[in-house]
C-alpha cells in the first residue's frame, strides 16, 4: 500500500517498545539535565563531573554492559540509543559518555579480568570512575603501530613513558585504558593495553585542547613520566594489544555512523522549519527551486544513510559486519554530513551564529570524519577487502 499523503522515512523495525521506552527516559534526561546547562559548559570547556555521577544513576552509562557488572543489562540498541540521543539534541558535551561507555568497557568486559571486571564496570556505570581510551600521540594517530608510549617490564608490573594527544575525557578521566608498545621491535605485535591509574605518580594532563568545536567536551593531552602499573592492570594479554584495537574499531565505526546519520536527520529538520517560515522577495525559501532540490536531495541521501546505516546495525546485532563493513558505515554515515555546510547556507546570518543549533552541527560534527579512522583511511580498510 502506498501513502501518498505521509512524508517518507527510513523505516526502522529492531527497536522494541521497551528500547523506545529507553529511549524515551533517556531523551528526557538529556532535555532536562544536559541541554539546558549546555551553552554555559562550552564556555567552561567542559562539563561539570556531577553529570557524569547524574547519568550513570539515569542509566545512560554502560548501557550494554551486564547487570552483573552494574550495567544496564541491554543489548546493543541500547547503546545506538544514548549515541543518537545525545545527536539529536547535539549535546557534544557529552560525546565522551560514549567513549566511556561503549570503547571503554568493553575493552574491560571482553579482554579484562574477573577482578577488573568486578571493580571497575560497575565504578563506570554509576560515573564515580570516568574512562578514557588513549592511543593517540603527537607523532601518530592514524599509524597505531607507529606509537612510540613505551610499557617496559619491572619487578611487579611496568614502568609507562610517553606522551598521548586529544584524549577525549581526558580532562576528566580517573582511568585510562593506554595503548603502549611492550615490543617495539615486533611493530604491530607489541601493542599492549594497560588500565592507567589517573592518580599514579608520574601522570600528567595538559591543558585542555581548543577544538574548532564540542566546545564543551573535554579533550586533552596526558603525560606518562616513569609511571608504575601493576601487573594486575594490564589488560588482555600482552602484545595482543592491536588485534583488540581493531576488533573494537568496528564497535565504534558504527556507533559513529549512527551518529552521524541522526545528526543528519536533525539538521535537515532545523532547516526545514527555516526554510517554511523565513520569508525573502514576498515569498518563503522553500518556494526557491534551487533550495526546494537541494534539500529533496539531501532528504534522499539522509534516508539512504539511516537504511544503509540500520542495515549494517542489524549485521552487528547478529555477529556478521565485517570489518570493511562497519568502515563503509561509518565513510558514508560521516561523509554525508558534508550536508550540513549546504543546509547551514539556508539560514544565511543566522547561521553563523552559534545560538542557532545548525552552527553548532558545522562546528562539532565535522570531526567524525577525523576520529575513530578518518574517512581516507576507511578508504584504506574498504579497498583492502575489494
Ligand atoms: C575531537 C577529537 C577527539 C579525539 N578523541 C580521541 C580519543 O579519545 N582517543 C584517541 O586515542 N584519539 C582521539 N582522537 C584522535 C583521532 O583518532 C586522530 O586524530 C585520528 O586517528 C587521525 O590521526 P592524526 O590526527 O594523527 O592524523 P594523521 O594520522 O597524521 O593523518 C593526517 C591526515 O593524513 C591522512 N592519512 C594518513 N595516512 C594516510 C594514508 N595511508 N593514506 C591516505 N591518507 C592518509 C589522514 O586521513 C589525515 O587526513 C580524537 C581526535 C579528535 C579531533
């Protein structure tokens, strides 16, 4: 049956009327606790860590992680849910919960412990332990193997020297999850990750970074002089440290699609409204031709990228995206994006000026097609697999 009366939308059939309950609770408490306090946190830098605290009792932290752990007990469409919310109410403040939540812990979850599992997942859901994740240096981002952060064996544990760069919560982070080189001679397999204490001796953090935008999301450099950690918080085993990096990868490309595509979504929504009651030459925009193709055009792109992007959530939700997959998701979700620049254009003045949402997309969507692998090195993973 056709409706010829209805707007057309990417439909989408996985989540359950439980997750939009969720999701629901979920968008209220970013509404009612996050956007309001939001314009005054960028100017802050950051958020204030009581938020973090606030969340993790919401539910927003660990979302995915088992109960048994202090998680939420949900699946991975929990998960998708706190990315998408947070991008629909362009909440960038707090893009660093979902590295918290879904690099972080299952870092932990799948490689850690028992003794690391049971002290710290649940510590991270209740946001009394902020994670970070640090592979990042100065002198290589999209080269993992290049890191040069050296993890050398002494008696107990290891001595951690180096320096890492644009950590995301990094400002905040009781704990860091840190990629360092136990092998340099062995290049990719000599990678291994270690559960970094914020308060050891020996750790630093820099200022935090002034990015282009997510004015209110802490970003930062930390420093490893000569710090101890024990042998009970290396993470998985030694010199695996890579394979795990790029099994996480796929997790977190997605997750950045679905980001994306809702960021998308939104946008379009804004100028839409815009467009209907802004009036110029005795007339509103959308009456423009040249405006009324653009932004069918961009319908059509952002409906194909939420069916493209769903379709690669459902792969993930049954165990088979691959990894060319997730990085065709996160190219395409990313990349069209690009979007934005037009649909900003439409609001003229208005919106370059960052009280209107739209300025605020430009500015802190853009580094998604920079983090998590940037779009040339999806590129990269994609032809691999031609
Ligand atoms: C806001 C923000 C938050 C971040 N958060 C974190 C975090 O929490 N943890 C973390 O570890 N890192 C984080 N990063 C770092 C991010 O992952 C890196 O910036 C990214 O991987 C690129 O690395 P790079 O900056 O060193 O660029 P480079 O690797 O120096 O690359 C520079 C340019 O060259 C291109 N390039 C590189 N190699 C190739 C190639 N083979 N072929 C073609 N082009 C190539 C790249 O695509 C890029 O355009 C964050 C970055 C930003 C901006």
């Amino acid at each position: 049956m056709t409706r010829h009366e209805a707007t057309y939308y990417a439909q989408r059939t996985m989540f359950t009327p439980d997750h939009e309950l969720y999701r629901s609770s979920v968008a209220r408490f970013i509404a009612d606790k996050i956007a309001p306090f939001h314009a005054k946190w960028e100017e802050d830098g950051l958020v204030p860590r009581e938020i973090w605290r606030a969340a993790g009792e919401a539910g927003l932290l660990l979302p995915g992680i088992p109960e048994t752990y202090g998680g939420g007990g949900g699946d991975f469409l929990h998960s998708a849910i706190v990315v998408e919310e947070i991008a629909r109410a362009l909440v960038t403040g707090v893009t660093g919960f979902t590295t918290h939540s879904e690099n972080v812990a299952p870092y932990l979850l799948e490689f850690g412990t028992e003794a690391q599992k049971a002290e710290f997942l649940p510590k991270m859901a209740s946001g009394e332990v902020v994670g970070s994740l640090a592979m990042t240096e100065p002198g290589a981002g999209s080269d993992l193997k290049a890191i040069r952060t050296s993890a050398v064996k002494v008696d107990g544990g290891y001595r951690l020297n180096g320096q890492k760069t644009f950590i995301t919560n990094g400002y905040h982070a009781d704990r860091v999850l840190v990629f360092a080189k136990t092998n340099p001679a062995a290049g990719a397999r000599g990678i291994s990750l270690f559960w970094v204490n914020a308060t050891a001796q020996g750790f630093s953090r820099g200022r935090l970074l002034d990015k282009v935008g997510q004015k209110a999301q802490d970003t930062a450099e930390l420093f490893f002089d000569d710090v101890f950690v024990p042998d009970d918080m290396l993470v998985g085993e030694r010199n695996a440290g890579f394979g795990y990096a790029m099994s996480g990868l796929v997790r977190e490309r997605l997750l950045i699609a679905m980001r994306c595509a809702t960021a998308l979504e939104v946008a379009l929504e804004w100028t839409l409204t815009h467009v209907k009651q802004r009036r110029a030459f005795d007339k509103s925009l959308i009456e423009n031709q040249f405006i009324r193709f653009k932004l069918a055009e961009i319908k059509t792109h952002s409906c194909a990228t939420r069916a493209f992007v769903d379709s690669c959530l459902a792969q993930y939700l049954d165990g088979t995206l691959t990894v060319d997959g997730a990085a065709m998701a996160k190219f395409w979700a990313s990349e069209a994006t690009r979007a934005i620049d037009d649909l900003m254009q439409f609001f003229g003045g208005y919106g370059y000026m960052r009280e209107y949402p739209i300025a605020r997309a430009y500015t802190d969507v853009r580094p998604n097609r920079i983090y998590g692998g940037s779009s040339e090195i999806m590129r990269e993973v994609i032809a691999r697999a031609l």
